[in-house]
C-alpha cells in the first residue's frame, strides 16, 4: 500500500504551489485564505468584501492584493487550497486496498468525513457549484483527473461484472450533488436556529450509500 502521507504531501504541495517562501509572508497568505474560505463558504463570492475581510484580518487591503492580485485570484487560490483536501482525503482510498463495494464505502466514508471536519469547504463547493461561478472552471480543473481516475475505476468494474452497467459519470455526479446539497441543508438549519447534528450528517450517508447501491449493485 502506498504512504498515503507521501501522496498528501504531493498532492498539497503541487496544488498549493511548493517551493514558496516560508516565514512571515507565507503564514499572512494562509490567514488570508482561511478568512476567504469562511466568506466565500458562508455569504458567497458576490457578499465577500476584501475591505472586510482586511479589516477582520488586521492588514491593509493591499496585502491582500499583493498575494492575489483580485477577489478573484483570491477566490482561486481558496479553490486549489480546499481542492487539495479533497483530493488527498479521496487518493488516500482510491490508492488504498479496498476493493469493489468496500471502496464505494470508504469514499463516501472520507467524504462525508471531510465535510465534518471541514464545514466551510462543503459551503465553498456550494457556492462554486453554482451557475456562472468564477471559480467553476477551477474546481473542474482541480478536481477533474481525480474524478476522471475513479470513474474509469467504476467502469471497470462494470466491465468485470461487479457493478451493474450504468452511466458512471453520471452516478458520480448525483453523489456530488448529494454532498454540496448537505452544506446547504446545515446552512438553513443554523438560520432556523437549530444547529446540526451529527445524526444529520449520518442520514445523508446512509441515503447516499442506499443510492449508490441500489445503482451498482448487479444483483439488485
């Protein structure tokens, strides 16, 4: 099995761009990327202010513009950086040794893990989902060889006989939808006033690995 710590700190450091100066400047460009991610992930690209987010951070807006140039060259590098997480949380299982349903498991498992641990990641991809984002582009980018990589997995495991032949593209693409969705379901339960639960998190798993096996599963 591969040293899934080596392919996290590959894939970060690729996507994060390895070789930048440490220090100072570098610890100033990840507080501004934390502070876009709570932004974008919660009032949207459209809401997010580099005046406010200048003023919350304690530094000038210039700062800001000199590590990135524009809200959005902002808004893309905060698109690579949670682009990476994901990325390393998916390898971490597609390079692992689980086979046939087990590994279906295992993604939405890490999946749905990540959006735990990472709540403003799962409101980025909403709001980068959206039509005419700036970013769509980017995500697609970033995330498409992964996506491609798995589903050239699924269809050869139709091809063997272990999943039921369907348009894999397709059942991925219900997964995604599945996942942003739940960031939008937490956002209107903190507006009702009610915060999420664990138990909410679960259920959408639960639905989701139901969807998937009545979608893959040849004997069904």
């Amino acid at each position: 099995m591969p040293d899934t710590t080596t392919i996290r700190d590959t894939v970060r450091d690729t996507v994060r761009g390895a070789g930048r100066s440490s220090g100072k400047g570098a610890e100033t460009r990840e507080r501004i990327l934390d502070a876009a991610l709570e932004s974008f992930g919660t009032i949207g690209y459209d809401g997010t202010s580099l005046d406010d987010l200048a003023a919350g951070l304690g530094i000038r807006k210039q700062t800001i513009l000199y590590h990135y140039v524009s809200k959005r060259g902002l808004l893309g590098a905060v698109v690579d950086r949670s682009a990476a997480d994901l990325n390393v949380a998916l390898l971490e299982v597609l390079e692992g040794e689980a086979t046939d349903w087990e590994r279906v498991e295992a993604l939405v498992r890490s999946v749905f893990r990540v959006a735990l641990e990472q709540p403003l990641l799962m409101g980025l991809l909403r709001e980068v989902s959206r039509p005419g984002s700036p970013a769509a582009p980017r995500l697609k980018g970033a995330m498409g060889p992964l996506m491609d990589r798995a589903q050239a997995w699924m269809e050869r495991e139709m091809d063997a006989g272990r999943m039921r032949r369907t348009d894999a593209q397709l059942v991925l693409i219900s997964a995604y939808s599945t996942v942003v969705g739940l960031a939008t379901e937490i956002e209107v339960l903190r507006a009702a006033g009610l915060e999420p639960t664990m138990r909410t998190v679960a259920t959408r798993r639960r639905e989701l690995l139901r969807f998937l096996r009545a979608s893959l599963d040849p004997q069904r």
